[in-house]
C-alpha cells in the first residue's frame, strides 16, 4: 500500500490559493468593509440607545422622586385641610352653642318678666274685684245704719286684712 499525500502541490493547487486570496480579497473589498460598517453603525446606534436609556432611567428617579414629594405636600396640605375645617366646625359649633345660650337666656328672661307682669296685673285685678267687694260690702252695710266709729273700724280691719293678701 502506498501513501499518497493528502494535498498534492501542484499549480492547480497554486492557482486555487490564488483563486481564493483574490476572491478574498475582493469580498473583504466589496463584503466585509461594508458588512463591518453596517455592524460598527448598529453598535454605535445600540450604545447611544444604552446613554439614551440610562438617561431616561435617571430622569424617570428624578421624576419619581419629585412626584413622591409632591404626592407627599398634597397629603400634608389634604390633612392641613382637613384639621381646619374640623377646627372651624368645632369653633362653629362653640358659637351656636354660646348663641343657643344666650338665645335661652334671653326667652327665659322674657319669660320670667312676663310672668312678673302676669303677677302683677292679676294682684290688680285681685285688688279691683277686692274694691268691688268691699264697695258691695259697703253698701250692704250702709244699709244696716251702722254709726260712724262701726263704719271707721270696718274699713280699717278690712284694709289691713287686704294689705296682708297683697
């Protein structure tokens, strides 16, 4: 058995190495200069959008955070809100009170004059139909001939008897 080797150097094996440097070398021409420009662009577009992303990441912290501190003063100024009105209500509520109050005493002052006055005018009244009587008594008497001392002591005791009722 013989031992051939594998590749023969032959100038069909010189010509297919220059067939293929050239072939090479016009596709690294024609081929890979563009297919490399065509990729070192889509790197550079890839790294701008990873700056661009980062940026809006930290503008997106930045807007978070100042809509956290702003959600935080809206909540302060809610409950700040929120205290004064109950502070007016209860100041509102202190008023009607002391209004009430005052409102009450005066219908009970009123009241209370009123009720003087209805005293008053039923002692007057008392007193008219008292003269009434005593004028009727008196005349009943009259009637009888009483002597003048009768008469004096009558009157008298009746009197002190009426000053006593008043």
């Amino acid at each position: 058995m013989e031992f051939k080797p594998l590749v023969s150097l032959t100038y069909e094996y010189f010509f297919q190495l220059a067939n293929a440097v050239v072939i090479f070398l016009i596709l690294k021409h024609l081929l890979f200069k563009p297919v490399m420009a065509i990729i070192k662009e889509r790197e550079n577009d890839i790294a701008m959008d990873v700056r661009e992303g980062k940026k809006i990441k930290e503008e997106g912290k930045v807007f978070k955070k100042e809509y956290e501190e702003k959600l935080g003063k809206v909540e302060e100024e809610g409950r700040n809100i929120i205290n004064s009105a109950v502070e007016s209500a209860k100041e509102k509520s202190y008023m009607i009170k002391d209004e009430a109050k005052k409102d009450a005493e005066i219908i009970k002052e009123r009241a209370r004059r009123e009720l003087e006055e209805e005293r008053i005018q039923a002692m007057n009244d008392m007193k008219d139909e008292m003269s009434d009587l005593v004028i009727l008594a008196a005349s009943k008497v009259i009637e009888k001939e009483i002597d003048k001392q009768k008469h004096q002591e009558l009157i008298n005791e009746f009197i002190d008897k009426t000053g006593d009722i008043v």
